[in-house]
C-alpha cells in the first residue's frame, strides 16, 4: 500500500481556500481513493477527519458525511466499489470508535419512505439545477440511446432517489462530487467532467471549490504513484474555473 501519513492528510486540509470552514475535504479524497480501489485508505482518511474534527458531534457528522458521499459516488463510479468502500469505512469505525459506529447504526433509510412522484418531481428538479437549459438536450440524447430508460433511471434513481437528499450532503457537495468522479476516473469518463464542472458551478461552486477537488485529486494520483489519461487540449476547459 502507497505511503500515506499524517503529513499528507495535512496537505489535504489546507488546499481549500473559500469561505467554508467545514468544507469536506474528506469526502473528495475518500472519493478518489475509492475511484482507484485503495480502500484501506478511504478508511485512513475517516480516521484523519475523525481525529481533526473538535468534539463528538462533529465526529458524527463527519462520519455521516462520509458515508453518505461514498453511497452517492457508487453509482458514479462503481457499485461493488461503493459497497467495499462503505464496508471498509464502518469497518475502520467499529475498530477505532465503536460508540461512534453504534450511533450510526441507529440510522435509517433517508429514502424508503419516498414515493415515485416525489422521487421523479425532486430528480427533476435537482436535474435541472445541475444542467439548466441544456435539461431537455441532455435527457433527450439519454432517452434517444437506451430506448427510453436511460433518462428515466437519470431523473428516478439517480437523481431523485440518491443525489437529491441533501441532508448529509447538500447540493454543492453532491454536485461536487459528481465533477469529482469523473475527472479522477479520468479517460473517456473524465471528458464528462466538462459537464458536471458547470453543473456544480450552476448550484454554487466557485473556483475555491473546484480546483481544491482537483488539487486533492492529483495529490492522491502522485502519492500513489499514478498517471491518468488527461491531455491539456482536452481539459482546456478547466480553465474556466480560474474565472469563478
């Protein structure tokens, strides 16, 4: 397993530099440590954010954070990988702070309870908060390339049912998180990243919280040793970001 100390998460903490004193690092480098299947360290980095965050309801927050941004992620970048990263993470919980792991397992499902209309009326709508008047355009080429059922699945599932509770992870977070998996995925997943890169910046996010996302991401790459398949020409447009 690559090297990874203190030190580093300490790099991690100080790339962001917007008005958010909580911003989630942690969930952005669990991210890409779940991308590249190091799920040893998704834990490590709970246990970074656990050990830094000042009293135990923050703790709780932060784990709950964590989770919920690893759950979102699995359909982004993998379902097994979401189910090993969020195995791994209650395991590194249990292990270190087992009060905390009993706190979280008190937890229920945020979206059993949810309703077709409600899932697809709140997908839609969080949809079309990430890509505006581009909505329809999107939805039509999903729909026209799987028969129909790509775009349903979009608005339902995706959307409506994980990326729009917003009670861990709000809608900049997610919609983070989203650019975030697809520029770490890198290859042809990365070039969907454009995307998402304005998505995020439609519900909020500015440069501070972009280009800490990528910091982090290529931080994680160098320290394991990586290199993803990302041509300047083709990501020009992160350059965009610069003017936010």
């Amino acid at each position: 397993m690559a090297s990874v100390n203190q030190a580093f998460f300490d790099k991690l903490t100080s790339v962001y530099h917007g008005q958010n004193p909580d911003w989630p690092w942690y969930v952005y480098a669990a991210l890409v440590f779940q991308i590249n299947d190091k799920m040893d360290l998704v834990g490590e980095t709970w246990k970074a954010a656990h050990d830094r965050a000042q009293d135990q309801d923050k703790q709780f927050t932060v784990a709950r954070k964590l989770r919920e941004g690893l759950l979102k992620a699995s359909v982004l970048v993998g379902f097994p990988l979401g189910i090993n990263a969020l195995t791994t993470l209650r395991q590194h919980i249990k292990k270190v702070a087992p009060h905390l792991e009993e706190r979280l397992d008190q937890d229920k499902s945020l979206r059993s309870s949810l309703q077709r209309a409600e899932k697809d009326k709140r997908g839609k709508e969080f949809f079309t908060a990430v890509y505006a008047q581009h909505t329809d355009k999107v939805l039509h080429n999903m729909s026209v390339a799987s028969g129909g059922d790509l775009s349903e699945f979009a608005i339902n599932a995706v959307y409506g049912d994980l990326m729009a509770e917003t009670s861990r992870l709000d809608m900049k977070e997610t919609t983070l998180l989203e650019f975030l998996a697809c520029y770490a995925s890198a290859g042809s997943v990365g070039l969907q990243a454009k995307s998402h890169m304005y998505g995020s910046h439609n519900v909020g996010n500015k440069k501070a919280e972009i280009m800490a996302a990528v910091e982090i991401c290529r931080l994680v790459e160098a320290q394991l040793g990586m290199v993803k398949e990302r041509s300047e020409k083709e990501y020009q447009w992160l350059a965009m970001a610069d003017r936010w």
